[in-house]
C-alpha cells in the first residue's frame, strides 16, 4: 500500500490518501482539495475515512459527499469491527477523548493506524476542546497500549512515529 501525506490548511492538518492499485482511501480532507485532487491524481477514491469531525479535518468532505459511489466512514456510522472496501482491510477502533467521536483505523495486514489528533509523537491531543475528556483519553490510550510496539501511527498533525516510540518517550502514555 502507497501512502501519501498532503499537509493542509493553516493548521498544517494530515489528509493521507493511501492507495492500492488504482484504487484509493483518503483520510481527513481537511482543507486545500485541490492539493488533495492532485495527489489522488487518476485513482478512483473507494472511501472517505474522517477520525473527527473538528473543522481542520473535515473542510473539504463535502466535494467528497457529492460524488456518487464514494462512502463516508466516520464515528457516527461506525462499529468496532472490521471492515472492508475493495483491497483495503481496517478496524476501526473507538479513541474518544480528543472528541466524542474520536476513532482510529487500523490496517493490521500493513501494521500502521491512522489515529487523527488521539497521540503525536511524544504529546497527545487536546481534550479541553467541547467533547474532550480526560478520563476518556485515558480509557483510550490504555485500549491502544495492548497493541503492538511495532505498529506505525500516522497521527493528524506533525510525523509519524511508532507505538514503541511513544511507549518510551510520551511521558502521557505512562
């Protein structure tokens, strides 16, 4: 699987559109479609994964709404479970405490999660915003920490990093 990161708006928002083929998935079309039109380039976008719905991340989802066959996956419409879109293979995972509605995809068979402003490297997302918790944050952050050190995070904002690294060095997930 391709990965593209295309760094968006004036909060330097991640969207990524991952690819399969000529096929792809974009996560969190915050801002600056254009930009994102051209990393998609000619593929056809199968879905759009949101991991929140604060306005950084969602600023273009509608030029997305308006095309038919491309479905939206996001908190309100989502299980915990598997699911699957053409090549592509994820659970979702409910993250809350950044916001209510606050989730995290994992593609297990390419060992990454997309999991939007939950962690940064070695920082965590806001929860004093409307629909942040702490408590929340903590139950989350104690649900991802039984996954794999070796997992990659692709978070909403900044670098990647991995779940070990962040078991090491984000003094929050201790």
């Amino acid at each position: 699987m391709d990965i593209k990161c295309v760094v968006t708006g004036y909060l330097d928002e991640n969207c990524y559109i991952l690819s399969k083929d000529n096929n792809c998935l974009v996560v969190d079309p915050g801002d600056d479609y254009n930009k994102i039109k051209e990393a998609i380039g000619d593929k056809k976008v199968l879905g759009v994964l949101i991991t929140h719905s604060h306005a950084d991340h969602i600023g273009v989802l509608r030029n997305f709404l308006s095309k038919r066959g491309i479905k939206i996956f996001k908190r309100s419409n989502l299980e915990e479970k598997e699911y699957t879109i053409g090549d592509f293979k994820f659970k979702c995972i409910y993250t809350p405490g950044h916001s209510k509605d606050s989730v995290t995809f994992y593609f297990e068979e390419e060992n990454f999660m997309i999991i939007g402003d939950f962690i940064f490297k070695e920082s965590l997302g806001r929860t004093d915003l409307p629909g942040g918790s702490d408590a929340e944050m903590n139950q989350s952050i104690e649900k991802i920490l039984k996954y794999d050190d070796s997992i990659t995070l692709y978070p909403g904002h900044y670098e990647k990093t991995t779940l070990g690294y962040e078991r090491e060095n984000n003094h929050y997930l201790k």
